[in-house]
C-alpha cells in the first residue's frame, strides 16, 4: 500500500514537472512562432512587383 501512494504522489508531481516545462518552452518559443506566422501570413498576401513597360 505505502508503495501504491508513493508512486502516484511521484505520478502527480512527474505531471506538474512537466506541464510547467512544457509551459516555459511554449512562452519562450510564442515570439519567434508569432514572427514565423505572421512573415508567412504577409507573404502569402503580397502581391508580385509589376513591370513597367
């Protein structure tokens, strides 16, 4: 029994862990993903540059 309740107080704190570091690289990472969608978002709108005659 006492190993049962270790192991799903490990479980438990394994699931904190990891949800917060998850969490930090998506916060890190939200600059650059926001750069990346936008720059992508602006150059599926632009148009080609015309030629003059």
């Amino acid at each position: 029994m006492f190993a049962l309740g270790l192991i799903e107080a490990l479980r438990d704190q394994i699931m904190t862990f990891a949800l917060l570091w998850l969490g930090g690289i998506l916060l890190c990472a939200a600059p650059y993903l926001w750069a990346l969608c936008r720059a992508a978002r602006e150059s599926a709108w632009t148009q080609p540059p015309q030629r003059s005659k």
